[in-house]
C-alpha cells in the first residue's frame, strides 16, 4: 500500500486531488494569517535531471526564504543518500516521510 502523500500513484487518485487539498489548505493559512510553503518532487526522475545549481539559485531568485533553500538541499542528499544504499531503483523510497525540524533540518 502506498501512503496517502503518494496520490498520484494511487488508484481513483491524481495529482487535482492534491492540488485540490493544496489550494484548501492554502486559504486555511491565509484565513489564519501564516505561511505555508510547499515543494513538489518528482523522486524518481527529478533528482537525476536537474540542474541543481540552477535550482538553488533559481529558488533564491523567485523570493524563496532563505531557511527554505537547505531545507530542500537536505530532502535531495536524503534521497541521494537512499538511492546509494538501495540501489538504483530506489528500493525502499516509496512512502518515505521527511520530518523538518524547528530548526529546519530535515531528518
């Protein structure tokens, strides 16, 4: 079974699905006057054609704050990092969960 954060992937789901959940809880934030910031990765396919250092700075570029950049530097070594000790087809990836921290470090 695959996790509710993989929607696209799952059956009678798709990406509106989270686009959807995503603008509700978007106005939610507003509603109560907080930020939300999101990032959408393609895990299987992203990571292996991005120019990441076009990304960092692309990120800074459109007003990205700046704890946000690391944040997601660390999402990519994470599964960089899972990719060398599962193999090349990412074993073991699927369904995997990120926490970050008040500090922002993602573990």
């Amino acid at each position: 079974l695959l996790p509710e954060s993989q929607c696209g992937f799952r059956r009678h789901r798709g990406t509106t699905d989270v686009i959807l959940a995503t603008r509700q809880l978007k106005k939610n934030c507003q509603e109560m006057r907080t930020h939300i910031y999101t990032t959408f990765l393609e895990l299987m396919k992203a990571f292996d054609t991005v120019n990441r250092g076009g990304l960092w700075k692309d990120m800074q570029k459109f007003g990205c704050p700046e704890r946000f950049t690391p944040m997601v530097r660390q999402l990519h070594d994470l599964f960089i990092y899972l990719e060398f000790i599962f193999g090349k087809h990412r074993q073991g990836t699927d369904g995997m969960m990120a926490r970050v921290t008040d500090s922002g470090t993602v573990t």
